[in-house]
C-alpha cells in the first residue's frame, strides 16, 4: 500500500472544516467558532451606509462650480467649451472612484469549522452534532432567521477526486439535513452542494486537515 493508501484510512474520518474569512482557524485553532454567539457575529452581515444630504433628497445638491478647486466654469450659450484643467479631471477622477467604492458589493458573510463523520461516511459524530446544535441555535436566532445560506462540502486531495466530490456532496447534505430535523430550520433556507478537492484551502499540503471542511455562507435574505 502506498503512502496515499496509508493516508486514506486515517484521514476519512475526519469530516468538514469552516473557516471564517477563509484560513484563521488554519492558523489559530482557537478562534474557531465554539458558540452560537460566535456564529451569529460570524454570519451577519455588516450594515452598508452611505451619506445621506439633509434635505428630501438622497443626495446632496452639487455645489457651484466656482466652489470646487480646480472646477471647470460652464461655457456660456454660444461659446467654445471651456478645457478641462489637470485638477478638475483630478476631481473627476476621484468622484468616479468613489461612487465605485460605494457600489462594491462586500463580500458575503461566512465561517468555517471542523464537523467530524464516523469513518467513510456521511453520518454524524456526537462530536459533530455538538457544534451542530450551536450552528442550529444561531441560524434559528432573530439575528439570522431572515438570511439563506449554503454548505459547502470540501475534502482534502488524497484519494479518487469523483468519489471525493460525491463525498462531501453526502456530508454537506447531512449537515443540511440535521439543521432541518433538529432545528426546524427550513430547507429553503439551506442549499447544501459540495466540491470535493477541487478548491484546496491549503494545496501546497493536499492531506492536510484544513482541506476538509464546510463552508456556510451567508446567501441573503
């Protein structure tokens, strides 16, 4: 048996790994989530703002041209238009990137943890269906119940890449699954799918535990 063969049996056990923003718990194991608290702060998105002009309208009136630095008067009726200097099209160009900052879409809320499954399989821990329990308490919270969100199953590299994809299908969807039964949490709330080893949070280690994980993400209401 080989060193992939050897790893197989050991690693199958272990089950899904969520990780806020990505990799902190690959890096720090305590600041993974251990509570519903954390996975309400976790998955709540962060209040957008935008300035507001007292006044009945959203926006604020543009101010006169001879109040900007650098602004270009209005040609008169009749005339040649006046050029653009540098410091008005400085200004122009500093508009235009703010109005693009303000109209980035952020980037969804999400978490990562560690969910483990008897060996081989789909089928849920005492362990796993502790963390579960926090996870159920949070997404049944006033502060989520209004939110969708997707599971998504991942799997480390080692091992046949389409049984790994049809594995952390099943496990995505048995993590769904629990929620639903135990929480009342409804299934058009949760969209479980799974990538197999194709998105390896740590693909310079295709074996390592990072790699196997779920991903919940915060989809919106």
């Amino acid at each position: 048996m080989g060193t992939v063969g050897m790893l197989r049996p050991a690693l199958a056990g272990l089950g899904l790994l969520l990780v806020m923003g990505g990799a902190a718990w690959a890096t720090d194991p305590a600041s993974a989530p251990t509570t519903s608290e954390d996975f309400i702060k976790a998955l709540t998105p962060v209040p957008k703002t935008r300035g507001l002009a007292l006044g009945t309208g959203d926006t604020a009136p543009a101010p006169a041209a001879s109040a900007v630095p650098g602004a270009v008067p209005a040609a008169a009726p009749g005339s040649a238009p006046v050029p653009a200097t540098p410091a008005s099209k400085a200004a122009t160009s500093k508009v235009a990137t703010f109005k693009a900052a303000a109209t980035q879409p952020k980037e969804a809320p999400r978490i990562s943890f560690q969910v483990e499954f008897a060996f081989n399989s789909a089928e849920l821990t005492l362990t796993a269906t502790g963390i579960l329990n926090e996870l159920g308490r949070a997404l049944t919270s006033p502060d989520l119940a209004a939110y969708r969100f997707q599971l998504t199953g991942h799997t480390d590299g080692v091992g046949n890449p389409d049984y790994n994809l049809a594995l952390s299908k099943r496990r995505a969807a048995s993590v769904r699954d629990y929620l639903t039964r135990t929480f009342g949490v409804s299934s058009g709330r949760l969209v479980a799918i799974g990538r197999g080893s194709q998105q390896l949070l740590d693909p310079a280690n295709p074996a390592s535990d990072v790699n196997r994980r779920v991903e919940i993400v915060n989809l919106g209401s």
